[in-house]
C-alpha cells in the first residue's frame, strides 16, 4: 500500500512510503507530520475499497493510502 499526501496548494499526490499496516500508517502521518511542522488535531478516515481518506485536522490538507 501507499501512503501519499495531499496539499491544498497542488494538485498533485506527494508520495510518501509504502506502508503494510495501519500502525505503520499511524506512525508514518505523525513522522510526516512532525518532520514538517503540521499539527495533527485527531485522525478521522473515510474513503472507498482502493482509496482511504486520512483527515487530521487542517480542513484542507489529507493524507491517502492506495491499496
């Protein structure tokens, strides 16, 4: 699976890694999050069967694992 973050500013996907489990995906926002000065609220998810959405607060700016 990979975990990819999306900016408001772009519409393009930033890859971030591939992950193999929801705890590495946890761990990963909050590195990524963290490495980049981006305040994580809380982590809500939504999305489909190939796409899940990872919300964290900022109204604009998500996370994406494609499986």
């Amino acid at each position: 699976m990979k975990l990819y973050f999306r900016n408001s500013n772009s519409k393009e996907l930033k890859f971030v890694r591939e992950v193999d489990s929801q705890q590495e995906v946890f761990d990963e926002i909050k590195k990524y999050a963290k490495e980049n000065n981006i305040d994580v609220c809380y982590i809500r998810t939504f999305g489909t069967d190939k796409v899940t959405t990872y919300d964290f607060g900022s109204h604009s700016d998500f996370f994406e694992l494609h499986k």
